[in-house]
C-alpha cells in the first residue's frame, strides 16, 4: 500500500485573528514553515528585546545589593522609622507621581496607546525608573522601558512618546530653575564658589534648551542620523533607510512646539501634575525632618537643590555628591547641614522603594510574558494538529 503523505497545510485562514489575553494584544499568524526557514524579523526583536532585559535585571539587581551594601541597611531603616507616619505619606505621594508619569507616557502614545493596556506602561516606567537611579547617568533606564514595550506597540510610537514625555520633564524642571536659582541668589547670600558654579551651570543649561528646541524643530532622529553619517560611524545606505524609518519619529516629537494633538496635551497635563506631587513630596519630606519651611529654602531646595541632583546623578542614588552638596546648601538657606544630610537619606530611602518595587515589577511582567507566550504556542500546535487532522482524516485514528 502506498503510503499516505498529508498534504502542506496552510492554516493561516483557520487561525489568523487578533485576540487579547490579559493585557497582550497579538495578531496570530499560523503557517507551516520548512525547518530551513529563517525567523521572522518580530520575533527575532522579541528575543533580542528579552535578553537585553533579562541582563537590565540582573544589572539593576546587582546595583541594588551594592547600593545597600553601601549605604547600610541599618542606616536608612532608622531614618524611616525616626520620621513615623509621615514616611508612608512621602512614598505614597511618589507612588502617585509614578503612576502620573506613566499616564503622561501612555497619552503620548495617541493614538496607538490603545494597544497596551495602562498597567503594562506603569510596569515599564517603575521598571525604568528602578535603572535609572541604580545605574549612573539614567540611558540603561530609559531604554529598558523602550524595550519593555516595543513588542506591544509599534517601535516608532513608543520611542517618540519616551522621548516627548522626557523633554517635557527637562522643560519644566529648567523652567523652574531659571526661575527660582535667581530668586534663591536675591534671597540667601550664597558663597562666591557656589554662585560661580550655579552661574556655569545656567549659562550651560540655557542655550543647551535653545539648541535642543532647535533641533527638535528641524528634526531629532534626521539630526541624529546626520551626525552619524557626518562622522562616517554608517553608511550612506544605512543613513537613508534610517531617516526613513525615523520619519514618524520626528514627526510626532514636533507636537511638542506646534500642532499639539489631544494626546501631546493630556501628556503634558500629567507632567505638570506629575510634577506638582514630586514638589509637594518634597515639601512634605522637608516638614518631616523638621526643617523650617521658609520661601528661600523652599526655592532653593527646588531650583538650586535639582542642579545639586543633576550632577550627583552621575553616581548611583547620588551617593556622597548628594550628602556633602546637600549638607552644604540647606546650612546656606537657613536649616542645619545634619539636616540637609538627614533629607538626604529620607530621600534615598524612599528611591530605594521605589527601586525595589521597579524591579520587582520587572521580574513579573517578563514572567507573564514568558507564560502568555508558551500558552499561544500551545494553541498553535492544537489548532495545527487539528487542521491536519481535518485536511486528511483518514491518517486520523478512529476509535473501536
């Protein structure tokens, strides 16, 4: 007897739609592929998206148990507990000012935003957030929350949102500076070195602005691009395949100066919302520690004290930078240096929270990936066996 060979099957017309599990949106594709085949570009990047986070985890991770080791457990617990109740209303206001920041992010994505669920956005901000003061200078953070959603939304989207939401913070935080570091100057009699250095840092920080607004307008990612073909780092072919695919890119980032969509609008209310709650804990932070709430010390702690944190940012949790110009600043405002020093540990005890619960966030959602994905090739192999059965019923086994 001739034996039976089944016939290639195409499934794609018995199981091709999008469907939505939890929070994943995917669009399900069967087709039988020869074992030479290559793998498709997606999920190639998906693999790629889920090293470079497994690796981003065990960074943060390892950062963290430096970070404790460091400073010493001990240490923080007892700043905690000196300031009683008022440190679960500092982290719950920074909790609200997360969730704020992920919002601005998730209306920027307008109107793709609709293809990830806002819980995945928040997980992949607090995930972020976590690197980027475990790790000096902030760019594994900011990359890790691209990652975290580039295969959930399309690329161009996600990244034109991270960065929109990004210059909006800078926006407004050197609004705030420019404004306060020259009142805080009129009020306290600062010393000639720390007016020279604050002077610097606003010469540099102000043309930096209008350079970046600057660039903004005639294009980032073409700037980029530009750059990088300019110093010969790629190819004429690459350059222009990478201006094309940037397109979308620009586009959106310019809604930041003109044509401003409903999104680009929500976002930056969530940003000065956000940021609102940021100055309100810090207040409340100051109240706690018992430091006096006058006009200059506010001011400057939140114009002098973000440049302060800028340049200790260089060092994870801005440890020693951030104690020794902090101690220094608050005795100039009219509080006591073991004061400065004293919110300085507050702080970092409510970051390492923050840090924690990003990592801890991290670890889930790429479980819950992990699982979701198994579950779909599950179903795969199901619907495929099924179909071959019914595509050639007689190899099917028949019951006695």
């Amino acid at each position: 007897m001739a034996e039976t060979v089944a016939p290639s099957v195409d499934l794609s017309p018995v199981y091709h739609r999008a469907h939505e599990v939890g929070s994943l949106r995917v669009t399900d594709e069967v087709r039988t592929r020869a074992p030479g085949d290559a793998e498709p570009p997606e999920e190639k990047k998906s693999v790629w998206s889920s090293i470079f986070n497994l690796v981003m985890f065990l960074v943060g991770g390892a950062a963290l148990a430096w970070m404790l080791r460091t400073t010493s457990w001990p240490e923080l617990e007892a700043v905690v507990v000196d300031v009683g109740a008022w440190a679960w209303v500092i982290l719950g206001l920074e909790l609200i000012s997360l969730v704020l920041d992920a919002a601005a992010w998730h209306a920027f994505m307008r109107p793709e935003a609709r293809m990830v669920p806002f819980w995945r956005v928040l997980g992949a901000w607090t995930s972020g957030r976590a690197l980027n003061v475990l790790t000096p200078g902030g760019a594994l953070g900011e990359a890790t929350k691209v990652t975290m959603l580039i295969n959930h939304a399309p690329r161009a989207r996600v990244l034109s949102s991270i960065v929109l939401i990004n210059v909006s913070m800078l926006y407004f935080s050197v609004a705030v500076m420019v404004i306060g570091i020259p009142i805080t100057l009129l009020l306290t009699d600062l010393p000639s070195e720390l007016k020279v250095l604050v002077g610097i840092g606003i010469a540099v920080i102000v043309p930096a602005m209008v350079a970046l607004g600057f660039v903004i307008q005639r294009g980032a990612m073409a700037t980029l691009v530009a750059t990088l073909r300019r110093f010969r780092m790629i190819s004429i072919e690459r350059a222009k395949t990478w201006k094309d695919k940037l397109k979308d890119v620009d586009h959106h980032i310019k809604e930041l100066h003109t044509d401003r969509t409903s999104g680009t609008r929500a976002g930056f209310g969530f940003v000065l919302a956000s940021k609102l709650v940021t100055y309100a804990a810090t207040v409340v932070l100051l109240a706690a520690v018992g430091v006096p709430l006058t006009p200059a010390l506010i001011i400057g702690v939140l114009s002098v004290g973000v440049l302060i944190s800028w340049i200790s940012a260089i060092v994870p949790l801005g440890l020693g930078l951030a104690d020794g110009g902090n101690y220094a600043l608050y005795a100039l405002l009219g509080a006591t240096g073991p004061q400065g020093l004293f919110v300085t540990m507050l702080a970092r005890a409510r970051t390492v929270a923050v840090a924690i619960l990003g990592l801890a966030m991290m670890a889930g959602l790429t479980v819950l990936d992990r699982l979701f994905k198994r579950r779909i090739q599950q179903k795969i192999i199901a619907l495929k066996e099924k179909a071959e059965a019914e595509a050639n019923p007689a190899s099917a086994p028949t019951s006695p």
